[in-house]
C-alpha cells in the first residue's frame, strides 16, 4: 500500500507544536503533501526540513509568512518541480509536485478569495491558468495524484450551510463549474467521492475559526486528493483525521494499492 496524506497546517511551526510530527511517525506515511506552511528555508531545523524517514521538498512563498507548500517523500523522487510556470502564483510558493517513474505526486495551494474581490480575481486567474495545465500534464501521458488544500466545496453535500453561502467564495458557481470541468470534462477523480459518493456531515475537512464552527460542525470540504482514473481506481481507503487538530484543517489520509 501506498499511504498517502495531505494537509493545509496553517504554518509549520504551528503544527508543529500540535504534535504533528509525533503522528506522522504513527501514522507512517509513504507522501505527505503540505499545504500553507507560513515558512522559509531558513525558519525551518533538520527536523522540519527532514523528519526521518522522510525527506522534504518545499516550494517556499517570496513574501515571509506566507503559503507555500512541500511534499515529505519515503521514497527518492525521479524529479522534482516547484511551481508550474505561472509566476504570479510560482511567488507564492502554491506548487510543489514530485515524480516517481510515471506518477506526478503535487501538493497545491489554491488561492482564498474570502478576503477581498482582489483576491477572488486573483483565485480566477489562478483557475483559468491551472486548469490548461493540468489537461496537458494529464494528455502527456503521466498518472497524476493533486492533493492540496483547493478551496472549492463542489456540491451543496460538501458543506454544512450551502444556501447562506452561493455568493460566497469557495462556492461560486464559477469556481464548481471549474470543478465539474475538471471532473466531467478533463476526467480526473474526486477519490473521496468515488469510495463515499453520499458522505455528508462526516465529509468536512476545514472549519472556520470564528464561533463554534468546529464544535457544532459547520464546516466545508474544500481539501481534495484528486486523482487521474487509473490511480483513483486503486484508492482502498479514505480517512478524514480529526482525532487531533493541528489546524483548522483536518488530514485526509488514503492507502493505495500502488507501490514506488
């Protein structure tokens, strides 16, 4: 089996603290995909940079404190990228995508636009430019496995309070077409959906820290491993962890039956 994690820590350092490291080596994992990690190189000991049995790969944001993403591999990839060729979002630090023979394993961070219409237009452009992308990663003939925190609830079932948020970002109708097109269209998989199509309340990965979110549970899933179809085909379990919270978002773990 191959074991796979993604999670948004909302900082490393952070996450740290919560135990993150200490359940990692519980939970052996073969990939771990890292989304949001607020850090830089230099903010980061051996212990961060690489957990034995793990060896980190990081796509670091420009701005200190900011994004950023990583992938922590068992395995020694056969080629490494950081960023896909966007520079906009590559000074962000939202991609990082390692390759084991014909598999691309990435970790990305797609963009909020809760904040400001500035970020909601910058979450567009990031959609119109990344969706192309991975057609073409998908048309050369790679299996390919997204994991990342991609904050878009698909369906009215993927979050708790839907009708009080259709003009909200995270769920405009813009951003679940771009969803439904990469689904339908470009024929990834939703590998959450695919073993748990009528999942509901126990389907949530993020909370809002405001309120008692988490606690009563109004919560979105918007954390995703996507999947091209031969390797979704293979997913044997899906397990959203919220036994620990070492952010507002929880850890999807899913087991292969694939091998390195």
């Amino acid at each position: 089996m191959l074991r796979v994690i993604s999670v948004n820590l909302n900082g490393i350092r952070a996450a740290a603290k919560k135990g993150l490291f200490l359940w990692l080596q519980k939970t052996a994992p073969d990939l771990v995909c890292l989304q949001e990690i607020k850090a830089q190189e230099a903010d980061l000991s051996e212990d961060f940079l690489n957990p034995s049995p793990l060896k980190g790969y990081f796509h670091y944001a420009v701005k200190k404190g900011y994004s950023g993403t990583g992938v922590y591999s068992k395995h020694t990839p056969d080629e490494i990228q950081t960023g896909f060729g966007v520079p906009e979002f590559d000074d962000e630090g939202r991609y990082t995508a390692l390759r084991f023979g014909k598999l691309w394993v990435i970790s990305a961070y797609f963009p909020s636009g809760s904040s400001s219409e500035e970020r909601q237009e910058a979450k567009f452009r990031f959609l119109d430019a990344f969706l192309p992308y991975l057609a073409k990663l998908k048309s050369s003939q790679y299996e390919i496995l997204l994991c990342g925190d991609i904050n878009i609830a698909h369906q009215e079932i993927d979050l708790k309070n839907w009708k009080g948020n259709l003009k909200n970002s995270g769920f405009l109708p813009a951003e679940r077409s771009w969803l439904t097109q990469l689904f339908s269209e470009l024929g990834y998989c939703d590998v959450y959906r695919r073993l748990h199509p009528e999942a509901t309340d126990n389907s949530y990965t993020w909370w809002s820290q405001r309120g008692q979110a988490y606690n009563n549970n109004v919560g979105w899933r918007i954390d995703y491993q996507i999947a091209t179809p031969e390797i979704a085909k293979l997913a044997r379990s899906f397990e959203i962890y919220k036994s620990e919270r070492f952010s507002d978002h929880a850890p999807l773990i899913v087991d292969y039956e694939y091998s390195l």
